[in-house]
C-alpha cells in the first residue's frame, strides 16, 4: 500500500461516515471533477462542499463499496457501487468508476465514469 491509496482510503472513510470536514481535507483547494465526457462538476472545496454536504446530510444509509482497485503512479482507479443515496436528481443507487489522481498529497482531479 502507498501513501496515495492510504489518502484514497481516508477519502473513502470520511465519506462513509459521512464526515464532510474530514472528506474535502482530502483534497486541493482547487480540486476538479469531471464527468466521463470532460465536463467539470465541481470545481474547488464550495462547490464541493454545496454538493457533498447535502449528499451526506440527507443520505444517512450512504454506503459505497471498493470491489476492485487499480494503482498506477498518481493514479487510483475504484469500482464503487454506491447505495443510500438521497438527493434529488440522483437515483438512490450509483454504479462508477472513480478515477484519482493525487498531486502533493491531495486529490487534485477526479473523472467519474457512469
């Protein structure tokens, strides 16, 4: 194991425990995520923090699972079935695959496939 999945790892724990503090520590303040077609999401801890906070408020039976993992240099790719979830515009169970890359000990890009 290496420092970059141990910090993909902490990532995942705050978000079970649904820890919104503990989870956007985990990232670049200018942190950038995309969907499959390059489109940004979310740019930056607010936005972040306007889309997660509510996810993790409201979706107390949030559960995600890491079924299968690749590491590659800066890189941590994760299967993550995701049930529990409760917000609008988003079905209560997710199926993706979460592309990081770390960059000074933070995750600085994020592409999700779905």
């Amino acid at each position: 194991m290496s420092t970059t999945t141990d910090l993909i790892d902490g990532e995942i724990a705050a978000y079970r425990a649904r820890n919104l503090d503990e989870f956007l520590s985990c990232y670049s303040a200018d942190a950038v995520i995309r969907d499959a077609d390059g489109n940004v999401l979310m740019e930056g801890e607010l936005q972040m923090r306007e889309f997660y906070g509510p996810l993790f408020r409201d979706s107390p039976d949030l559960r995600v699972e890491i079924p299968r993992r690749i590491e590659f240099g800066d890189y941590v790719i994760d299967e993550e079935p995701v049930d529990g979830v409760n917000l609008e515009g988003y079905p209560p169970h997710l199926h993706a695959v979460v592309v990081n890359r770390v960059k000074d000990s933070k995750i600085s890009h994020v592409t999700f496939l779905m």
